[in-house]
C-alpha cells in the first residue's frame, strides 16, 4: 500500500472518530496528534532542518502543558462531585426529621387538647 491511501485512510478514521466523540479542531490532543505527525514527516525528509522539528516540539510541549492543565481541573471536579451529592443529601434528611418531630408533637397536642 501506497503512502498516500494510508495517511488518507488515518485522517478519515481521524475524523470519524472525533465526529463521534464531539472533539473540537482546536482540541489540544488533536493538535499534538497533528505535531506528531508533522514531526515523523520531518524526521522522513532528508532536508529537514533540526530547528524545524526543535520548534515542533517545543510547541508539543507547551500543547501538552495545556492539555494536562485541563485534566487536572477536571479530575478536581469530578473529585468534587461525590462531596457536593453527599451535601446535598443532608438536607433532605434534616427536613424528614424535622417534619416527623413537628408531626409528632402536633398529633400529641392534638390527642391531649381536642379528644
């Protein structure tokens, strides 16, 4: 197989498959997808100059910086997650409580004042 049929056959696969994740074109894992490739097409080339594919990594570097920036923020919410259900979940309970505490009373006050 041909070079070309392959890198076609990648990028359609490519896209596929973030058509069907929802990935949008300035998502950093699909610009460090595209350095890669950019940088094993240089590394092919005879005339590939080093500061070429220095200035590629650089830029792989500081994408993917960004990238593991984003993850982390998202793993602290997703960690929050459980803390604000549990949370959340108190105040149902206080409340059934609460109302079977004042039902209570009031059926005894009732019973005591009205039978």
């Amino acid at each position: 197989m041909t070079e070309a049929p392959r890198k076609q056959e990648l990028r359609n696969a490519v896209l596929e498959w973030q058509q069907k994740h929802n990935i949008a074109d300035d998502d950093p894992l699909l610009a460090t997808v595209e350095l890669w490739e950019a940088f094993l097409e240089s590394e092919r080339s005879p005339d590939a100059s080093p500061p070429d594919i220095r200035r590629d990594i650089e830029q792989l570097d500081r994408i993917a910086k960004s990238f593991s920036k984003q993850t982390g923020e998202v793993i602290r919410e997703l960690r929050a997650v459980p803390k604000i259900k549990s949370d959340l979940w108190m105040f149902p309970y206080f409340t059934v409580v609460l109302v079977s505490v004042g039902a209570l009373i009031a059926g005894m006050i009732i019973g005591k004042f009205m039978l």
